[in-house]
C-alpha cells in the first residue's frame, strides 16, 4: 500500500461508476464522513503511463478530493483492461443502490470486447444465467425507459416485463412518459392493460407453440406457479425465459 498525490490519480474508464453522477445527499453525507474521520479504507487503482486509474473506490477518492486531500491511501496492482472491469463490476454487482441498467450495460461491455460467452462469464461474477440474460435483457429498451430505471421510477421486474414484450420504440417512450410524469398508478395500470392485450392477441403467425399438460394438480405445475411467482413473472413468461435459458446453456 503506498501513498499517491490525488493529482496522479483519475477515475478509471473501465470502473462500472465512471460516468455516475457524484454529488447527491448521500454523497455529501459521505464527503462530511471523510471530512472528520479521513479516508477509512485504501483505493485500488492500476498504473497508466504516469498516471493511475481508480477501479475500486471511486466515491471515496471524489470525497478525498472534496476535502481538499493531496493524498490517499492506495493498493496498486497491474491489470488488464477486461480485468479492471471484472473487479469493479465483483465489487459493485451486488450493492443495491447500483442499477440493473448501469450493470447490463458494463456486462455487454465485457461480452462485446472479449466475445466471452455470457454463462461462462456469469460463472466468473458468481451470477446464475438468468441473473446475467436478465441483466443484459436492460440493453434491448430504449433510452427513455432506462432512464426511468435508473432513475427508480421503473423497477428491474417492470422492465423485464417491458423488455420481453417487444414493444414498437414509440409505445416504449410513451410508457416511460408515463412512468415519469403521471407516476406509478398509471404505469402500472397501462402496463398491465398492454400485457393483457399482448396475452389476447395468441401467438404471431409462423410461431411453434409448444403445450405441456401437467393437470392442475400436479406438483410440478404448482412448483412452476411458485418459481413464476417469485420472479414476479407470469407462467407462460416463466417457461419462456427458463427454455431460453437451456437452450443457450446447452449451445453455449
């Protein structure tokens, strides 16, 4: 651990905050911590040239700088560029006030440059597959909605929903419109209203539609009702995701 002039140090490119606004009341509150009892725990950052990338402790190195430090407390290590993403992403994928758009975009990220197929790479994160797809489902909506979903007006399971209903851009926007301005009643009920009308119109021309008869009573069809519900998902939405699932685990 050695001690490094804040003005050799920058926020890395590949730290999954990078472009997170810092400065909100819970950020303050953490630049009055660092003001009265110092930086608690030592940054990581990577040596680049003559400079040095933070990849782990962002907002205590933006707090260090708000108090006027020269230095800080600072573990170096040599890593690549796919490296620094993975740790900032280990360190950071599992707080809850991160959101699932931040993260899918960072995983894609990650996917895209490498060509790492996304069940080993979930492997790596210690994610399960359907946390990772579900994860990556936030890059197919449009700005607007992931904007509602950082913003917390629209909630992951919401988007999820939004995500798999294949929606034209247009209804997507105006959804999002909604979300913001009429609040969460009127998301709600138009969403639920759009679900249904999807469930009526039955299947597009050309689809295979596969039936599974369990009977009502059946122990497996009630473990499937209990699965669906606890992702908040309707059944057919269930079996959809799950036998996508398996078959990208078994061509994967």
């Amino acid at each position: 651990m050695v001690m490094i002039p804040l003005d050799k140090i920058r926020i890395s490119a590949y730290n999954v905050r990078a472009d997170e606004y810092f400065g909100d009341e819970e950020d303050q509150a953490f630049v009055e911590n660092v003001g009265s009892y110092g930086v608690m725990l030592p940054i990581t950052v990577r040596p680049v040239g003559d400079m040095y990338d933070v990849y782990s402790g962002r907002r205590r190195f933006l707090a260090a700088k708000e108090n006027g430090l020269t230095e800080i407390d600072c573990i170096v290590k040599e890593v690549y560029d796919e490296e620094a993403l993975d740790l900032s992403l280990i360190e950071n994928i599992h707080r809850k006030n991160l959101d699932p758009v931040t993260i899918g975009r960072a995983l894609k990220r990650r996917i895209d440059s490498t060509g790492i197929k996304p069940t080993a790479y979930a492997k790596k994160l210690g994610l399960s597959k359907s946390t990772m797809s579900e994860y990556l489902k936030m890059n197919d909506l449009s700005p607007d909605m992931q904007n509602e979903v950082q913003a917390g007006t629209v909630t992951f399971r919401e988007a999820l929903k939004i995500a798999r209903l294949n929606l034209p851009q247009e209804q997507e926007i105006s959804l999002a419109r909604e979300a913001r301005e009429d609040g969460s009643v009127s998301f709600k009920n138009t969403l639920s209203r759009i679900t249904a009308e999807q469930e009526k119109r039955g299947a597009p021309k050309g689809l295979l539609i596969t039936r599974i008869n369990w009977g009502f009573r059946s122990k497996d069809y009630n473990s499937l009702k209990r699965f669906a519900k606890a992702d908040d998902m309707s059944i057919t939405d269930y079996c959809q995701k799950i036998l996508k699932e398996h078959i990208q685990s078994r061509t994967s």
